[in-house]
RNA sequence: GACCCCAUCGUCUAGUCCGGCCUAGGACAAUGGCCCUUCAAGCCAUGAACACCGGUUCGAAUCCGGUUGGGGUCGCCA
C-alpha cells in the first residue's frame, strides 16, 4: 500500500502558519514512505471561500519550499481536487446514505436550531441537535423535499454504544455515542460539510493516514461511523497537537502573527522556517534542533512526536533564521535580499511615491526607510498618537478595530483603502484627518509620508497589520 | 458545563515505550565574563524543570490510580 496522505486547506482567508505546520509533517512522513502528497481544497462554504485566498496559500506554501503530487493547479488522476467542483459527488454520496437510512432530512429551520442551542447552554450536559426529524416517515420526509421545503442532511449517529477512535499518537480515544449529535452532512444550499466532503474526498483519493491538527479529533468519531455507514475503511488517524500562543491557548492572531504572508514580508527565510516548525512537538535527537527538510524526511518517524501543545516562539524562530543567515555566504545573503524587496519590482512600486518628494538619489533611502524595516518604535510618538482629547486605552481600541477591519479588507489598493478608512471613520465618529494620522503613524513611525493609502497599499496587508497591532500593544502597555 | 486530549528549565525539547547509565542533557531567552575602538558575531560560565498526592518496586521523570493545572471540541466554519 504506498502512503496518501493530504493538506486540506479552506480558502476563507490568509495562509496560515498551521497549514504549513501540518503540510509539513504530511509532506514528510509521505516522502519517507516514497508516498504521494496531496493539496485539496476544501471551498465547501461559499459564503467566505474566495480564489484569491486559495491563490495566496498555494503560493505560500510553495515560498516556504512544500511541493504537492496533486493538486488544483497540477492535476492528477483523482480530480478534481477543489471540492466546489465535486457538489454532484458528495449529493450522490449522500442519497446513497439517506436511501439506507444511515442519514436523514432535517427540516428544521436556524430559529429552531438557535432556540435549542439557547435552551440547552447552562442547563444541558448534552449540547447538539435533539434528533427532532429523525424519526420522520420517510414518505413525509420525500414529499416535503419534492414540495421544495429547504433541508439539510444528517447523520444518524447511532445511539447506544461508544465509538473508538485509533489515533496512531494516542492508541483508543473512546467516545460515548449518547453524547455525539446528529451531524449536519450536506447544508441547505447543496454543498456537503467538511465532515462529509472530507471522508468522501479521502475515500475517493486513497488518502491512507489522515494528519491533521488535535481540534479534529473530537469530530473523529462521527467521521468512523461515516466511514462504517459506506462500508468504507477508514485511514489511519494521526492528530497533530496544536501550535500555542504564549499563553497556551491555540494560536491566533490576536496573539500572533498566523499569516505565512507576514513570515515572508519580515524576512525570514523559508527553510528556517519549516526547520522552526519541524522543532514544534517533533525532535530529530536529543542534542540537534537544526536540519533540512531532507534530513526530516530521512530521520521522521511518529514515534518522535510529543503531545504536550508548543508554543510557537518568535524570538526562537528569529534566533533559528539568524543561523540560517549567518550559514549563506555573501551573494547568498545579495540573492535572499532581492527575493525579498530589494528587487525591482518593488523599487519601481516605492518609485511613485516619492520622486517628486527627492531632489537627490540620496534622499530615497532615508524616504523610504520604513518600507524595508520590520517592526517600528512607536515609542517616540506617544504624544502624538495619543492627542490631549483622547485615551490610550481609546486610540489603542481604534486602532484594533482598524486591524479588523484590514483583515476583511482583500483588496489592498488605495482607492479601496481609502474607502474602508473613510467607512470606519464614520462608523466609530472618529475625525478623518485624526483617523489618517493615526493610521500614518501607527504603520509608519512617521508623521511625513508619501499618501497614507498609496503607502499602505504597498506596505502590504501582513506589515500594516503587525504594525497596527503593535502600536495597539504599545499603546495599552504605556498608560492603561 | 459535558466530553476529549495533554503535563520535564520562562520557551522548544532529550530522556518515558523496554524503571537503575539522570547528582535530568541540548537549544533559545536571561545574567556575568572573555574578545574588541564601537556594535554585533564568537567563546566561557551561571541560574533555571521531572505539577501534586498516593501506589507498585530493592529502585520511578519513566509503570498504575487520583488530584490539580492547561488546552481543544460542542456551527447549515473548516
């Protein structure tokens, strides 16, 4: 049997730094086994799955150097391999399921759902779906559907017994059945959920060991019973403990930068990177926490993972790139530099901002120095980012909100930029021009720049972001 | 709250499976020093952990039970 296995990325957003955590640990247990690596996309929610975000992590899982056998934008034998282009699929699944009586129409509507949900927080130990259409007489159930009454499909999880679950780092992880509700298989507008897509894109595929990250594993029993429901055998289960923040709880971008996109724009270097997350929850020996992604693959084995949830360290990972840096010899430190801004591209997008700014090629650098720095010390302009008339704990409040906000926001460009400023101004009655220069100097470190949204625009997303938050951060450390 | 997972220095980890080699090793960070016109880098040194309580055993970080603590999940999101 040669090893499957797969990344399952949603397009909903940034690349994330745990997508390429566990693309990692599945690229490399398939290389070690001379098995195939699978990139699927899982655009089952129509409502946040976008193609620049599935374009954004396709392309930063190849900046940080993971390569797949099959996928969307390669092909292979088991496409298609973008999961909203295989709705008929998981519908034919899925009649198969409610033909046997495996699964079943749900007819309730959200109010219902909410009103349960309501009912039972607090005061139930048993949270989850009370079965309400599961003994609907299946000709009722069919002549409502025909009659065009919306339904969702559920599993008829059984209900007496436990299911165990073998994970290959745990052994049995038992799970009472009572306590497991009637998971939803395909949703209202026809498009399966990831419990269905998944074990039905798995089954199809030949996925042979299933790594994902630890917050599956609670759902891994009702996808048995899935596997069981279409006599199918199940993969092997591998779950992943889960990258932390400082505080243990499971990183986020509150607490850290998450976007693979923000790794790249503040310089680090990919290889060190993917050595960085080899060190989380795996050790290639006692005494060694440097190796290449081959010796990885020539060294893995899951013998060598512990459970316990590693916090994913900045400054550690810094430390790891600087060896990494320092490891290059000069024209390979010349030929990260251009890969990362000093090329043309990016000097020609800095070009319009400032030339009319320049009398001298000189004055450039010193322009646009806030372009090639990471973080920035907002330190200096405390009294100006914080006005006689305003709180720290205000601006720094404002200044979250403009990163939420920013986190939607997927077109960068100025006029959009300057739309979404001009929106949020509005809503949170903040004076545009206080707003801008908040705005200016959060990102910056500056109180002179080139226009605000031409420069943010090129700043970038990931940069603008950490630089807002940052002086948030400054902002409720300095004056409470 | 219910269920599930986890538990070695501040952090990443070795050791745990097959108990003695562990007065617990390495790395990052911290501190002190050396080097040096400066700053880095480099080198040396120091402090720093087996969560707790029982049990098994001649012997437990390692096995068992409990407690505590942390985390995750309970969405027509994945």
């Amino acid at each position: 049997m040669t090893v499957r296995v797969r990344i399952a990325p949603s397009p909903t957003g940034d690349p994330h730094v745990g997508t390429a955590y566990i693309a990692l640990f599945n690229y490399v247990f398939a290389k070690r086994h001379g098995g195939q690596f699978i990139l699927r996309i899982e655009d089952t929610d129509r409502t946040r799955s976008t193609p620049e975000s599935e374009a954004a992590i396709l392309r930063a899982l190849r900046w940080v150097g993971l390569s797949w056998d099959e996928g969307p934008d390669v092909g292979g034998p088991h496409g298609p391999y973008r999961q909203s282009e295989r709705a008929d699929i998981y519908r034919r699944e899925v009649a198969n399921l409610v033909a046997t009586g495996a699964s079943y129409r749900c007819f309730c509507t959200a109010e219902r759902l909410d009103k349960l949900r309501a009912e039972q927080k607090g005061k139930s130990n048993f949270m989850g779906y009370d079965g309400h259409c599961r003994g609907l007489d299946p000709a009722v159930s069919d002549a409502r559907a025909a009659a065009g009454e919306p339904f969702v499909v559920r599993l008829a999880m059984p209900k007496t017994g436990e299911t165990i679950v073998v994970d290959r780092l745990r052994g049995e992880v038992r799970f009472e059945n009572t306590q497991i509700d009637d998971q939803i298989l395909l949703k209202t507008d026809g498009f399966p959920t990831y419990h269905l897509a998944n074990v039905v894109d798995d089954h199809l595929m030949g996925i042979t060991h299933v790594i994902r990250a630890e917050e599956w594993l609670t759902s891994t029993p009702k996808h048995v019973v899935l596997y069981s429901a279409f006599g199918w055998t199940a993969p092997e289960w591998i779950h992943m403990p889960l990258l932390r923040n400082a505080d243990k709880s499971k990183i986020s971008k509150r607490k850290n930068p998450v976007s693979l996109d923000y790794y790249r724009a503040a310089g680090f270097l990919p290889e060190a990177l993917l050595n960085f997350l080899g060190t989380m929850g795996w050790s290639i020996a006692g005494d060694r926490e440097k190796f290449t992604l081959q010796e990885m693959i020539d060294a893995f084995s899951f013998d060598r993972i512990r459970l316990g949830g590693p916090v994913f360290d900045l400054v550690k990972l810094s430390a790891m790139n600087a060896d990494y840096l320092r490891a290059l010899d000069d024209d390979g430190v010349v030929a990260r530099l251009r890969q990362w801004r000093l090329a043309d591209d990016y000097l020609r997008s800095l070009v319009p901002l400032v030339r009319k700014r320049i009398q001298r090629l000189d004055e450039f650098v010193p322009l646009t120095e806030f372009f090639f720095s990471g973080d920035v010390d907002h330190a200096p302009w405390l009294k100006e980012l914080v006005p006689a008339h305003r709180t720290a704990t205000e601006v720094s409040e404002c200044l979250l909100g403009l990163v939420e906000a920013l986190d939607a926001q997927r077109d960068f460009s100025p006029p959009a930029l300057e739309a979404m400023a001009r929106a949020f101004a509005e809503k949170s009655a903040w004076d545009v021009k206080e707003l801008f220069m908040l705005m200016r100097l959060a990102a910056t470190a500056r109180k002179a720049t080139p226009p605000l949204f031409e420069t943010l625009s090129v700043l970038g997303r990931d940069m603008t972001r950490r630089r807002l938050r940052l002086c948030a951060d400054f902002l409720k450390k300095s004056k409470p």
